[in-house]
C-alpha cells in the first residue's frame, strides 16, 4: 500500500514506570515489597530501594535520551510513578528496535499503541 | 484521502481531562445535548425558532416550483446556515483551530447540501428511487474523484462529527425504554452475527491468505464489530502494523460503499419492511455513516432499526472486544512487546462517547414526555422532536457529502487481493445471515419498532 494512503494515524506511547518491571529478572525482586505496609523496616531494605531506584531511574534516561536521538518530536509528561513518551510521528518498531540495539528490552517499559483516523476518514 | 494539516499541532499528551474539549465524540454530545436543550428552552417561552427552521422541500416535477419554494425560505435557509456554523465553529475551534478554512469549506458544504436537497426532491429522482442521502453520496463521489478537494474544503468534511452528532440528536426521537428493549435484541443477534463474521475473516486471513494473526485480526474487527472505529481500536489493542490498520481502514470503507447501494437494492427488490430493514442494515452495514446513508434512503423507521442495531447493539461494546482481543494478543499469540497488560480500564477509554450523548437525549425526551401536565404528546411531536429530527437530517445530509467528497474509490482499492479475499469472505457471511436474523427470525420483532 502507497504510505501516501495511509488512512490512519499511530500514537506510541512509552511508559518508564520508576517501580515496576514487567519482568523481575532472578536476583531482582520489587523494591517496595519489603517496606510499604511491613512491620520494622529493616535499614538494609531501604537501601536496596535507594540502590533500586539509581539504577532504574539512570536506566530511564537511557531509554528517553536514546528515543530523543532517533526521533525529536515527542511528548514527555512527568507522573508520580512514571515518565511518558508519545508520538504520533515515529512508528513504534523503529523505536523499539534503537532501544533493543542499546541492549533494553520490553521488560523497561510498557509500551502502547493507539490509532485514530486521519482527517476526514469515516 | 484525507489531508495533513499544515499547521504543525501539539501533541496533547493521554489521559488528560482535554479530552473533553479535544475530542469529537464529546463535542458530539456537547453540541447534540445543546440543541435539545435550545428546543425545549424555545418551546417554554413560546418562540417558535426550531418550528420556523424547519424546510420542508416539496416534491415537484418543475424546477420553478423549487426555486420558488426556496426563494421564499431564503431567511430560514440563512438562519439555518448560521446556526449550525456558530455551533460547528465553536467545535472546530477547540478541535484543530482551523476556523477561518472551516467557514469556507463548510459554506460550500451546505449550499452543496440545500442543492442535493432541491435536486433529491425532484419527481424524477423519486420515480426512480434515487433518495437524497444516495444522492448527496454520488455527488461526493463524482467530485471528489474527478477533482482534487482544495484543502480549505477538506476541512468542513468532518463525516464523523456530523454522523456522530446526528445520532446523539437521534436519542431525541427514540423512548429510552424502547432504547432498553430493543437494545437488549439488537445487541443478541449483533453479537452472533459479529461472532460469525470475526472467526470467518481471521480463519479465512490466517489460515488460507496466511496472514500475520494481528492483522488478520484487525481486518476481522473492522468487518464485524463497528467498522473503522474495531479496526483502529483493535489494532492499537493487538499493536498491529500501522500499514495493516491503513488496509482495513481500506477495506472498511470501500465495502461500505459497496453496500450503500445495494443494501437498500436489495431491500426494495426483496421488498422488505422497513423496520427489519434497519435492522438488517445495522448488522450488515459496516460503519455508521455510511449505514446512516443507507437506511435514510430506506425511511424513518429504518434509521431507527438502524441506530438500535449499530449504536446501541454493536458500537457500544467496541471496549470489550478490544479487551478480549487484547487479551488473546499477550496470552495465546507470540509474545512481542507483551509490555502491555490488557486493562479492563481500556473498556471505558475506549467507549464511544457519543453514544452517552444518545442516551441523554433520549432521556431528556422520555422524562418531558412522563410530564403528561407539562407537554402533551401532540405539543411535543410538534415543538422540540419534529425540528430536532429536522436538524439532524441536515447534519446526516452533511454526513453523506463528506462521505463520498473524502473517498477517493482507486486510492481505496489498492490494497492487496490478499486481504480483500479474506475480508470479502466476512462479508459473504455477514450479509446473509444478516438477512437471516433481522428479517427472517427477528422480523415480526423489528416491524414493531417504531
């Protein structure tokens, strides 16, 4: 099909979230487990946090500077328990496959799709 | 096919409240609820306005006879033209800003409109069953594949709005409880029919044309649940290609073409009834405009079988198909970016919006017409429902131009035999069991619904 007859168009959406890994590799395991709603809070706990969240959140400017050098036209919106970058402009496997060339896979980040109509479409 | 605005937009970001202002299903329901509310607010301090916006184009076989009517209805004519320009303005200024282009396409769109109105009332055209909706799309179609569309005009051609507003102003003429009644039928036998054409298209795509499982899907969706709306929200569900939802999108379109006119062909050589002809409409058609377009051309009562069938059994359930297709994506297909978790919040964000506008109308209408003390039946037929019903012919009429003036038929047809094959398979089931359920088995049902 002519990309010129496209009818629709694509919305990628990259969700950073700063606690939550779609996939806790062995070793790794969610870094509020152990601290929200339970008794005596050991110290080591809340270092394991504080170590969790330097590499993760170091890892989420990777991942954003990497989609900023391949495409320039996004929408970055901070949240309390995430980051989210959005498009309408970049098909999402060109995204995907400059952060899979940097080594991060989709267990970093919750990716979504949308499409809506072009302009003047049923 | 369609245009890319030149003025380069900020991407809103998702999830946020502008999608209230930003979004045409609400502006739908916005501008749908105003109207009514304008009719019975008109109607309490004794103005007649929307009794006096009403045009009612004689049949005639001299063209003298229309020109004379429409020269003694300039005024209405005019005030018509500036209401709905003032209304729509409001809209397409919150929508993409475009105003200053949108008052001159539209000003085209609607004296393109009064024109195929005059012309569609014409005895001749009546004689031979050319309805002012068929009309209206064939003369969109002639110009918009001969000419280019000027981008100014491209931007009044706002089909969804217009066929979207028009449903929600159709709540209006539809009791709420025969809403609940039949939307309870229409959404049984919608469901098996959609069920039935889903597993033909993607069996057929996927094990015959060999097609990837999300595209197959997509397609599958688009011929099935509620046309372009299924494809793009299911292919954004299951991640499908942007190139593969473009096909459906395709083929969607070009089908309903298709069928707009040979449903109502077939309807008048099967010499169906109107009520299960609606009703067959509504299961087989697969988008709401052009399904409008077919059923207008039938009568009243169809387009209300019509909008039962579509809207209330078919459209509203868009979420939760996207849920359970969503869901198949990440557990039984190959795992590719499972980043996504379904989300059963999906099911709201993806609801047509417009149909909520739909359900207040109607319920506006049902709770004045409880109030046998406040308005009678007759007063209410006469001074709110009638020039609401008026109205949202204009807006259906405005609906069938931009149908046919955005559908460039040989951009449509390049897409593939492959995916054609598999979607035409649903589309050889979808129509005769259609048929099956709305006229043969349901049929005594339908011709009730009035």
């Amino acid at each position: 099909m002519n990309p010129n007859n496209d009818t629709c168009v694509q919305r990628a959406s990259f969700i950073f979230n700063y606690y939550e890994k779609n996939k806790w590799l062995p070793g790794e395991k969610p870094p509020l487990v152990d601290i929200i709603k339970v008794k005596d809070v050991k110290p080591e706990k809340i270092r394991y946090f504080a170590e969790f969240m330097h590499t993760r959140l170091n890892r989420i400017a990777e991942m954003m500077d990497i989609l900023l050098t391949v495409h320039d036209d996004w929408v970055i919106t901070g949240r309390r328990d995430h980051i989210m970058m959005e498009t309408e402009s970049f098909d999402f496997n060109d995204a995907l496959k400059a952060l899979a060339i940097q080594g991060y896979c989709d267990d970093e980040f919750v990716l979504k799709v949308e499409y809506k109509r072009k302009w003047g479409i049923l | 096919m369609g245009y890319v605005s030149k003025t380069k937009k900020s991407l809103t970001p998702s999830g946020s409240w502008s999608n209230l202002w930003k979004q045409e299903d609400y502006w739908a329901t916005w501008l749908g609820i105003t109207i009514v509310l304008l009719a019975i607010l008109f109607w309490s301090i004794g103005n007649s306005f929307m009794n006096w916006t009403i045009i009612k184009i004689p049949i005639y076989s001299d063209y003298s006879t229309a020109l004379s009517y429409i020269g003694s209805h300039k005024r209405t004519l005019l005030t018509l033209y500036l209401f709905f320009l003032i209304l729509f303005s409001i809209a397409i200024k919150a929508l993409s800003g475009e105003v200053k282009r949108f008052l001159m396409g539209f000003t085209f769109l609607f004296l393109l409109s009064v024109l195929v109105s005059v012309w569609g009332s014409w005895d001749v055209m009546k004689t031979y069953n050319v309805e002012t909706p068929l009309l209206a799309l064939v003369v969109g179609l002639i110009i918009s594949n001969l000419l280019k569309i000027p981008y100014w005009l491209s931007t009044a051609l706002q089909t969804q709005f217009y066929v979207k507003l028009g449903i929600v102003l159709m709540g209006a003429s539809l009791p709420f409880t025969l809403i609940v009644q039949a939307g309870l039928t229409a959404f049984a036998q919608a469901t098996i029919i959609a069920v039935a054409t889903f597993l033909t298209i993607y069996w057929t795509g996927t094990r015959i044309f060999a097609l990837d499982n999300r595209f197959a899907a997509t397609l599958a969706a688009g011929g099935s649940i509620c046309g372009v709306s299924a494809s793009i929200a299911i292919g954004g569900a299951v991640k499908a290609e942007k190139q593969h939802v473009s096909i459906a999108i395709s083929l969607v379109i070009l089908w309903s073409i298709i069928m707009i006119f040979i449903l109502p062909l077939a309807i008048r050589t099967l010499n169906i009834p109107p009520g299960p002809a609606g009703a067959w409409i509504g299961t087989s058609e697969f988008a709401d405009a052009p399904g409008m377009a077919a059923a207008a051309a039938i009568n009243e009562q169809a387009i209300k079988t019509f909008t039962l069938m579509k809207v209330v059994g078919r459209d509203m359930f868009i979420g939760i198909w996207c849920f359970i297709m969503a869901f198949t994506a990440v557990t039984r297909w190959d795992n590719r970016y499972a980043g996504t978790k379904p989300d059963a919040l999906d099911v709201w964000v993806r609801f047509p919006k417009f149909v909520i506008g739909f359900f207040i109308a109607s319920i506006i209408i049902t709770f004045l017409a409880a109030s046998p003390n406040v308005v009678t039946p007759k007063a209410l037929n006469n001074n709110i429902i009638n020039p609401i019903i008026e109205l949202r012919n204009w807006a259906f009429i405005f609906t069938f131009l931009s149908i046919g003036l955005t559908s460039r038929l040989k951009e449509l047809a390049s897409v593939g035999w492959k995916p054609f094959a598999a979607f035409t398979a649903g589309v050889l089931v979808n129509i005769p069991l259609g048929y099956l359920l709305s006229v043969v088995i349901m049929g005594n049902y339908w011709i009730t619904v009035k």
